[in-house]
C-alpha cells in the first residue's frame, strides 16, 4: 500500500511534465493535422536554455533565492523556446501548408535531427548535471521502514501545472485568440472568410505550445537536474502517445493522458521491469491507436469521400 | 533614373528585412551558441561566453538575408513568371533515356574504377565506405518505397525489419553453423513474417497515426533487442559473426582460402569487392522484383490503393490482404539488406537499429520522389555519399583549426538538408509520375496534378 501511494504521488509528478509537453501535441495536430516531430527536441532545448538561465542567475548574478531564481528561468526559458518554436514553424513548416501529407511531417523529423544534433554541437555530447535546487520533503506515512514521502519539489511540480494549466485553460476558452484557434481547428478557410488570420493564429499556436513545453523543460530540469542534447526523443514520443490516448485535438485528454502515461510507467518500473518501462509506454501508443483511436476524449474521425 | 531610384528601396527594403532577420536570429542563437556550460574538475558546471561565434553566425545570416532579398528573391520571382515548358527539352529526354543504361554499367564497372582511379591500396575505403554503404541504402529505399511510395503506407519503423534480418543472420549463423547463401533467404522469409505479424493489426489506421504505430513498433524491437541479454547480448551486442564465403570457398589467407585457390595474391581487397556484387545484386533483385510488380495485379492494386483508399474499397480490392503484402514484402528486401549488413560487418548491436536509421531511409524514398526507383537511388547517392565525404574533408582542418572535426557535424547537416529539400522540392527529386497502365500513349504526370490519398 505504501509502495502503491508513492508511486501514485511520482507517477502524477512525471504525468504532469508529460501532460504539459503533450499540449503541445495535440493543439499542433488539431490546428494543422500534423504530428510535429521536433516537438520532442524543442522541450529538450527548453531544459538546456532553463539550465544556462539558472547558472547565470545562480553563479554569476549571485540570487540565492531559489524561487525567485526559477520563476525568472521559468520566464526567461518560456520566451527563449516561443521564439525558437516561431522561428522554426516560419522556416520549415509554413512553407510546406497546403503541400502534400508527408511533407511536414519529413521536415519535422529533419528538424528534430537537427536540433538534436545542434545541441550536441554547440554544448557537446556530455551530461549536464546540476546540484538539486530544492531539498525538503513532508512524510505523509511512516510505518518505520518506508516511508511516503512528498517532496517539495514534487508539490512544486504539481502547483506549477495546475496553475499554468489554468491560465492556458483560460486563454483558450475565453479569449479571442481561443476562439481564433478553434475557428481555424475547424474550418481554416472558413475562419480565413469570417476575418480570422490563419497564418498568425497558426504562429501563435506554435508558440504556445513551445511556451508550456518550456514550462516542462523547466520543471524537468528541476525535478531530474540532469540532461543530455538525446533527451527530446523519449520524452516525446511518451508525450504524444499520452495525447493520442487522450484523444488527439483535446486539450483537457492530453493532461489526463499525460497522467495517466506517468502512472503506467512508473508502476510498472515498480511493480514489473524497469528494463522495459519504455517498451510498455510504447505499447499503449500501439494498443490505443488499434483499439481506441478517438482517444478518450476525442471525436471519432469521420471518413470522407 | 527611376531605376536608380528603384534600387534604392530595394536596397533599404532589403537591409530592413535582414536586419530584422539579424535581431531574431540573435535572439534564438543567444542561448545555445552564446553561452557555453562545461565541466569543470570538481564536476560541476561552469559557464562561458562565446560572444565573436555568436556574433559571426549572426553575420552571416545578416548577410545571407540581405543577398537573398535583394537578389535571390527577384529572381526567383520573375522566374516564376516565366511560364513552364509543356513538353521536356530534348537535352533532357536525351539524359532520361541514357541515364538509367549508364547508371548500371557505372555501378557493375565502379570496383575496376575505384582500383584505377584511386590505385589498389585506398580503393578498399571507396569500394567499401561508398560502394557498399550507399548500396544498402539504395537497397534498403527501394524496399521501403514499395510500401511507401507504392502502397502509400508511411512506415516510420522500417529499420525493425533490418534489424530482424541482422539479428537473424548473426544468431542463425552464430549458433548453428549455417551459411550466408542458406541464411539470406531465410533472414528475408523471417523478416516478412514479421512484417506480416507487425502489419495485421496495424493496417487499419491511417496517414499519421500508422506512422507512429510503426515507429513505436521499430522502438519496441530495438529495445527488446537492448533488453534481452540472453539471447542478444544487449548493448555489447553480437561479435564474430561468419563473414560470406565464396560459395564454400573462405575469403582468408590459408591454403584453401579463395585467393589462393584462383591463384592470386592474398588481399582483403577481394572479399570487398565480393561483397560489392552481392550487394549490387541484391539491389538490382529489389529492382527488378519491383518494376515486375508493379505490372502485376498485385501492383496495380498498391497504387490504386495508394491514391485513394475509399475507391479501392469500393471496387472490391481486398485492402487488408493488399496491404499486408506490401508490407511483407518491403520487410522481405530490409530482411536481405540487413543479414547482407549483418555478414559485411562482422559485428552487430541495437546502436545501428535507431529510428534515425529508419528517419534515414523514409527521408531517402521521399527526398528522391516516392514511388520513383531512379529518384530513390539518386536520393541515396546524394545523402549516403555526401555524409560519407565529410570524413574525407581533411582540408578544412587547415581553415578552421586542427580540432575541427567535420565529422560531427553529419547529422545536423542531414537534418538541415531533409527541411531545405523539403522546401525546395515537397515532391522530391524525381517528382513526375509514370503510369503503369495508360490509354494511348505513356505520358509522364507532373506531382502538382496527383493527389495522395488517405492510405
């Protein structure tokens, strides 16, 4: 029961960074039908631009506050990865709109490369690791020999998503950008007649969706402390397979999905193998996508001549 | 005057642009190239600044923008107005009826050309790091593109198939002593029995999400083969594998070896160039088993099916079935590429089963023109040759520095070609289509007048 409870407290920590990173996902697909790739990447160049903010501020600026500290890296690495996700969907994928199918799609896998790989080139291959920044921890249950624990980096973790999620929640609900972005999900040309600008509800999307996986990079970064330029791929592809279980083009199934990824994994490092804890991942992509592929949440796909 | 005048703006017009392109540019390297973290040697992190790199790559893209917009684009616009030749130049139907003659003889002659062009001793590295390498890769696109570019199934796991066919070869041979013309075959029949076991429940889904299947399938494989240390060995992988023989007759030194039983001096240079044919073959097989294909029923069926899928239903084409045996027999020619791949190298382990592997080859098929063997070959000289000539650029040592080492700079330069060829060319290379049954006359499609279906 012990085990039980802790795993269920770190399989929501991990979920919520999955969920974050799987907005970004699932409002992509919805907005422009494509599986954006470099997603994966652009929240691993997310961790490493929190990671250079942090030592700025810590080594050189000399701010001892850690909250405050991670609250500038959490502005600062959300700017930073918009901007970049801007940049990338004015040079590789908007040319391409209207193109055939496959071709966003092998541009994002180029990007991803190259991404990847700029990383590596630009701050080498090596593992970066910093000290834990928070330490603390409240003891939920002791029974003498385990422990429950919560530490204050996974209430951090948690208070963080929920509030950002509130925030984005809002965004896309009440505001005219929302409403943009749900007109163009629908209907692009349509919402183009009615006077929406596609092109910048598009941009803006990109943008959002690099903002919260910036918010995971950071969150990352503080949970693990550790990150190599090879961390975007796995990351990924759990992200999306938590926005494909939820229901592809739902905002509100990506978090859940993310979650629920979270504790699939970590119950089963716990319980079965920690070998095989991606294999498992990988196989509900494969088991949801054949069974389930509406996702929980989302709208069954309506085939059109 | 007037003119001199129009020069002016576009000259303010141009700088403007590039300035702005300046000051973004600026901001999105800031992070990463301006800043470096190091280790130090109390293992923790340390930063530096590297402000004049910074301030180089901001100055070239400055500067690339400015000549873009002020000449580049105007030129490619007025291009654009120029209208398009309806019917092919005579220099280029001339190059399209001769290239694919000569692009054989050049492949059949290419060891005799290599052994002259770069004498006995260093035609070992062209014969093998160019010859061979860029085979299995034409081999391993002309496979996949029968999934993709015929059957319109985009299969991001291609590479799981290759796998199956290495591992194959490597354990089969390893633990029971058979030999390499036994085994490829048998690594083929395997590899399409999985494809097949892989495909059924798959084929049902569509577009991107049958990508991501695949690709989650490829990751499945790879890391089992990671895992299962018992029979894979994990990580370390399989070494000393049995190398191809001469049809019974070892490529070695001994009396019974195959330079001494033709009489020649003994020289690794053979079993190379052996094996150069035997990859040579096996491409022009997937070939010619292909272009056969494609006449058959079977064939036909891919195509339409690749089109439109909801028009193949209704005319009564079994797509499950369809489906299924295009996949099977893409997996077939990664079985052969990979047991081919497995004997060459002597060695194997998951590192070369990575989705890059299998990003590599999908990018092949569809940089080349999917559904075009001439364009996929291409596709495969370009890439697999351009990467390879980056380890021999030893001049730009002397440029840049002794610790310069072009080599890692591989796969960011891959990645940045598959975006710009994708901007460039969304259909690929060879982007026109041949239609296999036609009414009158065979004329060629252009891309812009086809449109995929949701296969």
């Amino acid at each position: 029961m012990e085990v039980f409870l802790q795993q269920l407290i770190n399989g929501i920590t991990l979920g919520s960074i999955y969920g974050l990173i799987a907005i970004g996902y699932t409002m992509v697909f919805g907005i422009i039908g494509m599986v954006n790739f470099a997603h994966g990447d652009v929240f691993m160049v997310s961790v490493f631009v929190a990671l250079i903010a942090f030592l700025i501020l810590t080594t050189w600026l000399g701010i001892t506050s850690i909250a405050l500290a991670l609250f500038i890296v959490l502005i600062v690495a959300m700017i930073f990865t918009s901007l970049l996700n801007w940049v990338i969907e004015r040079l590789a994928y908007r040319p391409l709109r209207g193109s055939f199918r496959l071709a966003p799609l092998i541009s994002a896998i180029g990007m991803s490369i190259f991404l990847s790989n700029f990383v590596q080139v630009s701050q080498g291959p090596r593992n970066k690791a910093i000290p834990p920044m928070i330490r603390g921890e409240f003891v939920l249950v002791d029974h003498g020999n385990y422990a429950v624990t919560l530490s204050m980096k996974q209430l951090a973790i948690w208070s963080v998503t929920a509030i950002l999620l509130a925030i984005f929640w809002y965004l896309v609900a009440k505001t005219r950008l929302g409403r943009a972005q749900r007109a163009c999900e629908q209907d692009q040309k349509m919402a183009a007649l009615v006077g929406v600008d596609v092109d910048r509800t598009i941009s803006l999307t990109f943008v959002i969706a690099a903002a919260l996986a910036a918010v995971a990079g950071t969150l990352y970064l503080m949970y693990y402390g550790v990150v190599s330029f090879a961390d975007g791929f796995v990351p990924g592809v759990k992200a999306f397979t938590a926005a494909v279980l939820g229901g592809i083009g739902s905002l509100p199934g990506a978090v859940v999905g993310g979650i629920l990824i979270g504790l699939i994994e970590t119950f089963w490092s716990a319980y079965f193998s920690i070998d095989y804890k991606d294999v498992a991942a990988f196989s509900v992509l494969a088991i949801t996508l054949i069974f389930l592929p509406q996702g929980l949440f989302g709208r069954p796909d309506v085939e059109k001549v | 005057m007037a003119d001199v005048r129009g020069e002016r703006v576009n000259v303010v017009l141009a700088l403007r642009d590039a300035s702005k392109t300046g000051v973004i540019s600026f901001f999105v390297l800031l992070p990463l190239i301006g800043f470096l973290t190091l280790t130090n040697i109390r293992n923790e992190l340390i930063l530096t600044t590297r402000w004049p790199l910074l301030f180089t790559w901001v100055g070239v893209i400055f500067s690339g923008r400015f000549i873009y917009s002020l000449a580049i684009a105007p030129w490619l616009a007025q291009r654009a107005m120029r209208p398009v030749a309806a019917a092919p130049s005579a220099w280029r139907s001339f190059v399209g009826k001769w290239f694919v003659p000569f692009a054989i003889g050049f492949a059949i002659a290419y060891p005799l050309i290599a052994i002259f062009g770069a004498g006995y001793d260093s035609a070992l590295k062209w014969i093998d790091n160019f010859g061979i390498q860029i085979l299995i890769y034409v081999m391993l696109g002309w496979g996949l593109n029968i999934v993709v570019g015929l059957a319109g199934l985009l299969d991001l796991g291609y590479v799981a198939f290759y796998a199956v066919g290495a591992y194959s070869y490597a354990l089969l041979a390893k633990n029971f002593g058979f030999t390499f013309w036994l085994l490829l075959p048998l690594a083929g029949i395997l590899s399409s029995f999985w494809g097949i076991l892989l495909g059924f429940p798959v084929l049902r889904l569509r577009g991107d999400y049958l990508a991501i299947v695949t690709l989650a399938f490829g990751e499945i494989i790879r890391l089992v083969l990671i895992n299962f240390v018992d029979l894979t060995n994990g990580y370390a992988g399989i070494s000393g594998i049995p190398r191809p023989s001469f049809f019974g007759i070892p490529f070695n030194a001994s009396d019974n070896g195959f330079d001494a039983t033709f009489g020649f001096e003994f020289s690794p240079l053979h079993r190379t160039i052996f094996l150069y044919y035997v990859i040579l073959a096996l491409a022009f097989i997937t070939a010619f088993v292909t272009v056969r294909l494609r006449r058959m029923p079977v064939g036909r069926a891919w195509e339409a099916l690749r089109e439109d899928e909801i028009a193949c239903r209704s005319l009564g084409i079994n797509t499950t079935n369809t489906k299924l045996t295009a996949f099977a027999m893409g997996a077939m020619f990664a079985g052969f590429a990979g047991s081919f791949f497995a004997a060459r190298q002597g060695f194997i382990s998951p590192e070369s089963f990575t989705f890059l592997e299998s990003a590599t080859v999908l990018s092949i098929v569809v940089l080349g023109g999917m559904g075009s063997q001439i364009g996929v070959a291409l596709a495969a000289v370009a890439f697999v040759g351009a990467t390879e000539m980056l380890r021999e650029l030893d001049f730009l040592k002397q440029i840049f520095g002794a610790d310069f080492d072009p080599t890692q700079y591989r796969m960011l330069l891959f990645g940045a070609a598959m975006v710009l060829i994708m901007i460039w060319r969304p259909r690929g290379l060879v982007s026109s289509r041949d239609p296999s049954v036609f009414l009158k006359e065979r004329k060629s499609i252009s891309a812009e007048l086809t449109k995929e279906g949701h296969g």
